[in-house]
C-alpha cells in the first residue's frame, strides 16, 4: 500500500493540503500520514509531568495538536481510509524530508500561500525545503484549489537526456494516479528552437525514457511559467508537474525557482519531481 505525507499546522492553508489528500488516498488507496511538528523549548522528551507544568503555553500546544490531530484520524476512519499520526517534539532543527525515508513514504502533500516574495517567505521553509529535498514527489496544494483529483496532468520538460531518469518517475507517478500525462515544451526567446528540432529531439527523449506513447505539445511564451500554465488552463488539466533541481543546479533550465513561481501564480496542484541523480 503506498503511503502519503502530510505535514500540517492546522492552518487554512494545510487544511486544504489535507483534503486534497484525503481524495488522494480513496483514488489510490495509499494510507494517510499526519506529520505535526511542535517547537518545545526544552528536551520535552525528558520532562517529567511535573516539569512540564512549567511550559503552559507548550503543554496547551501540545494537547491542542494531538486533538486536532485525532480529528483527522476520526475523519479518515469514517471515510474508510488507513491512516496514523507522527507528532513530534524537537528544538526546531528537525527536518520533513527524513520521515519520507523513514516511513517510506511514496508521495508528500503540503499546503502553500503561494505568495509572492523572498522565496523563504514565499513558499514557508518547510515546503520550500521539501521541494529541494524530497526524494519523492511533493504535491504543493493552494488554498484556493479546486481540484479534488488529478485525471489529466501537465508535464513540462525541456527533454534534456540528464531528466530522463525524472521523466520517467513522473511517467510512475501519473500512472499510479490514474492520471493522462500530457507532455509539452515551452519555447521562449532564451532556449528558442524550431518546431522541427523540438519534436526530432523529444521523439528521441521518448523513445528512451517513455513506456508510452505521447503527443508532443508546443507552446510559444516568453518565460517557461507563463507557458505552462496557459497551456494547462487551455487543456483544463488538473495539475501540473516540473522536475525540481538542487542547489547546485540553479542555473538549468527548470530550476527551483520555476517551481516557486508556478506554486506562485496557478492555483492548480503543482507536482514536484526532484531530478534523480545518475
């Protein structure tokens, strides 16, 4: 059974990551992981009852979590779905991305503003660092999505050789969703091609890394983002996936910050990939 990552603070905006995962699940029947992480000032492991009665307003975060926490479990025992919770207490150096290896985890949903600003800011730390990170795909879910499933997704590619890899745990991905995978290419003045070399090259990236057959669609916009969601919005696809690179690719073409500014300026469901490294 595969298994599904939710980081949550109980906000507006992980509440509507929680929903989307919910659907996630029946579609899949993957089972349910409610991650809370809760900032205590002290080794809270270490405490004994007495001791915590010194942290009030830690001690009230705590017993708050764990209700909220118990709602979600209520909620997905009477929607029929396998779920469990991980609240954990730490010092504020924990890390998401360790409980994907260490609960084997398959997908990560989380929640984002996808406001505009300093990228720490823009995305929150949390998700920002899980769509570097993750070894996994990360679902980043706006607040104001619509979208309850993921029947038709998106998937931008540059068809470089070094995505292969990627491509083919996004092609995974989208089969284990039930999903059709709609490939396209966005030609901007800065990587301008000839329709001709697009489809030549693409064919060949396909016939490598692809298990099926897929029309190759072309889109013209100035940057990568723009094309991408006005493609997505004309097929009315319900998602949209790019492979994220680490650190020490900034500079290629489907960078973080792409990433960021389609979590930014779409409202759709964006899918993370990481590139897989040889």
């Amino acid at each position: 059974m595969k298994k599904i990552l939710i980081p949550t603070d109980f906000s507006t905006c992980a509440k509507a990551a929680e929903d989307f995962s919910f659907n996630l699940a029946k579609k899949i029947q993957a089972e349910l992981v409610f991650l809370h992480i809760i900032i205590t000032p002290v080794d809270w492991a270490k405490l004994t009852k007495e001791q915590e009665d010194f942290f009030p307003e830690t001690k009230s975060a705590i017993a708050n979590a764990k209700e909220k926490l118990k709602v979600l479990l209520s909620r997905a025992e009477s929607e029929g779905i396998p779920a469990r919770k991980l609240l954990v207490f730490n010092d504020g150096n924990e890390k998401i991305h360790k409980y994907v290896e260490s609960e084997h985890i398959d997908f990560v949903v989380m929640g984002s503003h996808g406001m505009y600003g300093f990228k720490e800011h823009m995305l929150g730390s949390n998700t920002y660092g899980m769509i570097r990170r993750s070894t996994v795909p990360v679902f980043v879910i706006k607040e104001n999505n619509e979208k309850t499933v993921i029947n038709k997704l998106v998937f931008a590619t540059n068809f470089r050789e070094e995505t292969g890899e990627s491509f083919r745990s996004a092609e995974a991905m989208a089969e284990s969703l039930g999903a059709k995978l709609e490939i396209l290419f966005v030609n901007t003045p800065t990587y301008f091609m000839e329709t001709n070399d697009i489809i030549n090259i693409g064919k060949s990236f396909l016939k490598e890394f692809s298990n099926y057959a897929y029309d190759i669609n072309i889109i013209d916009a100035f940057k990568e983002e723009r094309g991408i969601i006005q493609y997505a919005e004309k097929s009315k696809a319900d998602g949209i996936a790019v492979i994220t690179f680490g650190k020490s690719d900034l500079m290629q073409y489907f960078s973080p910050s792409i990433t960021e500014n389609l979590i930014a300026m779409t409202d759709l469901p964006v899918i993370s990939i990481r590139k897989v490294k040889k």
